[in-house]
C-alpha cells in the first residue's frame, strides 16, 4: 500500500499534497489527527513542527531507525518534509492514560528530581514540567507509555542515536525507573 | 614543563624564568584556546537562559542547585569562574564524569558557554543555601579569616578578574565535597595555593570552614 501511494507522488510538492500523503501514509500509524491510536507508535500532535523535521531528516538520514518508520521514510520526497510537520505540528494532543498511579508517583520523582547518585538530570529541567516542550526539546506529555518506553530504550541501545544528551540520559536510567517515567509522562 | 611554559615564554619572557623552579603558579589557569575564546566571547545572558536548559535539569531553575551538595548551586558566580571551570571540565581538566556528556562538544559551543556564564552570573542568590551543623563556627571563622579570605574575600565574594569563585552563598554540603577533593590532590584545576592553604586541614576544620562559608551573608559580591 505504501509503495503505491508513493507511485503517485510528484516531483514537486504542494502543502495540499502533504496534506493527502499525511492521510494516505502517515495516518495508517499516527492517525488522522496525529493522536496515534496504537501504543506502539508516537502521538506526534502538537509537536514543534521543527523537531517533526529533524525527526524525519534523521530517519532519512538513518540516524534513527524504525521497523516500520525506515521503510516509510524511503517511499517520501524530502520535500515534502516541512508539509507533514506543517500538518501534524498544529494537531490538537489528546491526554495519554495513566494505568498505574504509584508507578507514577515514582514516575514524578525522577521527573521533576533526576536521580541524584546516577546522574539522571531532571526531565522538566528540558522538556518542561508540564511536558510540553519547547522548539528545542519535544514534548512528551500524553504520549503512550509503550513508545516512551521503547525510546528511552533505543537512546540506551544506540538504535536511536539522534541526541547526545538523551544517549547518557538513556543508559543512566534504570529499567525501573524508565517504567515509571513512561508511566508518568502519559499523564502529562 | 618546558612545553607548558613555552606559551608564557612567548608571551611574557620574564615570568617564565622563575616559574621552571617550581610548578608555575599560572599552570592551574594557563590558558588554551577554547577557554580563552570563551573568556572573549561576549555572553548574552537572554541566549544563555536558554543554553542553560540542558543544565538545570540537575542545577535546578535558577541554577540554585542541591542543599545535599550534589550540584553547586551557579547563580552569581563569576562569570570567569564559570567559563573557566565549565572548559576545564570539558577539556579534562577536571575530572567530572557526571556532568562531562552535558559538557562537550556536542552539548555546548564556545559561545554557549560564554552565554550560560553571562546568564549565570546575573542571577540572583536567594539565601536558601544548605548549612551544616553549626556546631564549631567560631573555629570556621578563624580559619577562613586567617586562610581564606584573602583571595575569596572575607566576605566570600571571589574575585572574578582572578578567576577565585565566590563562595557565599554556596551550599554546605558542596564546600566540603569540593574541599575535600582539593586537600586530597583529586582537583587538579586547583591554585596551588588553594591546596596548600588547606592541606593540612582535618576533616573537622574543613567541616568548620565550609560551614562558615555557607552562613556568609549572600548579598556580597
């Protein structure tokens, strides 16, 4: 299906071709809305349209690598790049669901805290205490527990190599505790 | 030795005669070229509030950091200091692994650093930095009188043009960390006569001291 909608791609792209390719590719995972309805990949509304950029120009690029995102990315124009984040940036997010409230309560903690005796930093000291973000750092609030959880995993692996920072915060987080930021962020 | 003193032979010809006999006492802020960029750059303190977001995670909003020592608190710290210290950790010449990833090359440019160091140091310093026990103040004091403020000021206020960070309002806990370290020989981006000062202190002088140091009145620069 992916390869035919890119079959009918053109050269050159209007932002109303973003618009169709991001309901014929991108809404089969992200959803119309940017609100994926599936854990395993990332709600993507109300991101800052220039960190969705440098998103895609990492898969592009191989920086970041994606099962089912790097077989996508290939089937796309670069050009068409700005449309898509021009189209999902100013989605509306809907709220995540927090399932376990102590594990979010622990979850807080390093959140608002970092640990101390391992380095963590805080995560609200960049991505803000309410998790939103700025143009700089992505924000993080609402998103499903599964997604953050297999990030933080892959900045630890190596597999997602697209900041420095968030590769020592990656290894210095404890299995334990990456648990319970996924679990909190989705409250966010 | 030789090669560490070329750059002052080249610059000043005098100085470096008298500093072969001994350890130079320049070699503790000898300058190289990433901090001495940093140290010309022009800090803009609005950019710097905004390079300062991958720091504050651990310094904490308004780079007050932790009453527990962990993380200096970095608010109205000189800006020279700051620039110094920041750019001897990444060059390794203080050894802090901790911080190094938030730190290098990939994390901060020069100019970065110049900024966060303009924005650090206009900050203000609420007196809410951790003290210790206050059991041997008078003791504290007499040290620091006699030892230390002469280059900290007896206010311990630093001097910047100097590079000697001002240690009012500075954390209990982190003064007597770091003050162990330098008695220790463990920082090695130390005046040589900041180790000397306090090398023969014992562990309850450097309580005494770094407790006195905490309760300075902040307002002093």
């Amino acid at each position: 299906m992916l390869v035919a909608a890119c079959l009918l791609c053109p050269a050159t792209l209007s932002a109303a071709d973003a618009g169709e390719i991001a309901r014929t590719v991108c809404a089969a995972c992200h959803g119309l809305d940017g609100n994926s309805p599936d854990p395993a990949h990332p709600k993507i509304a109300g991101m800052d349209q220039e960190y969705l950029m440098r998103q895609l120009k990492a898969f592009a690029d191989g920086k970041r690598r994606d099962e089912t995102m790097s077989g996508v990315i290939v089937s796309l124009d670069p050009a068409v790049f700005a449309g898509l984040a021009a189209y999902y940036g100013p989605q509306k997010p809907k709220p995540g669901q927090v399932k376990d409230p102590q594990l979010a309560a622990k979850g807080r903690a390093v959140y608002e805290d970092g640990n101390t005796d391992t380095g963590v930093p805080a995560c609200a000291g960049c991505h803000q205490s309410d998790g939103k973000g700025n143009a700089r750092f992505p924000r993080l609030a609402g998103q499903h527990q599964a997604y953050t959880l297999k990030q933080l995993a892959d900045y630890k692996s190596g597999r997602r190599a697209t900041d420095p920072l968030m590769t020592t915060v990656g290894k210095r987080l404890s299995t334990d505790e990456a648990k319970a930021l996924a679990e909190y962020i989705a409250g966010l | 030795m030789l090669s560490r003193c070329l750059p002052f032979m080249l610059l000043a010809t005098l100085g470096c005669t008298v500093a072969l006999a001994s350890p130079p006492p320049e070699a503790w802020n000898a300058p190289y070229p990433e901090k001495t960029a940093a140290l010309a750059a022009k800090g803009d303190p609005a950019r710097g509030a905004s390079a300062f977001e991958i720091c504050q995670g651990c310094h904490r909003a308004g780079a007050l950091g932790r009453p527990d020592g962990s993380y200096p608190r970095l608010a109205g710290q000189h800006a020279t200091v700051l620039i110094k210290q920041l750019a001897d950790v990444r060059s390794g010449r203080r050894s802090n692994e901790k911080m190094l990833p938030f730190a290098d090359h990939q994390a901060l440019t020069v100019q970065d650093i110049a900024d966060i160091a303009a924005y650090l140091q206009a900050l203000p310093v609420p007196p809410t930095q951790g003290q210790g026990p206050g059991t041997d103040l008078v003791q504290g004091r007499q040290l620091f009188e006699r030892d230390c403020g002469v280059c900290h000021g007896q206010r311990g206020e630093g001097k910047g043009e100097q590079f000697f960070p001002r240690v009012s309002g500075q954390h209990y806990r982190y003064l007597l960390r770091e003050g162990r370290l330098i008695r220790d020989g463990q920082r090695r981006n130390v005046h040589p006569e900041m180790a000397a000062a306090i090398a023969r202190y014992t562990d309850e002088e450097l309580d005494a001291v770094s407790d006195h140091m905490a309760r300075l009145p902040v307002g002093g620069r």
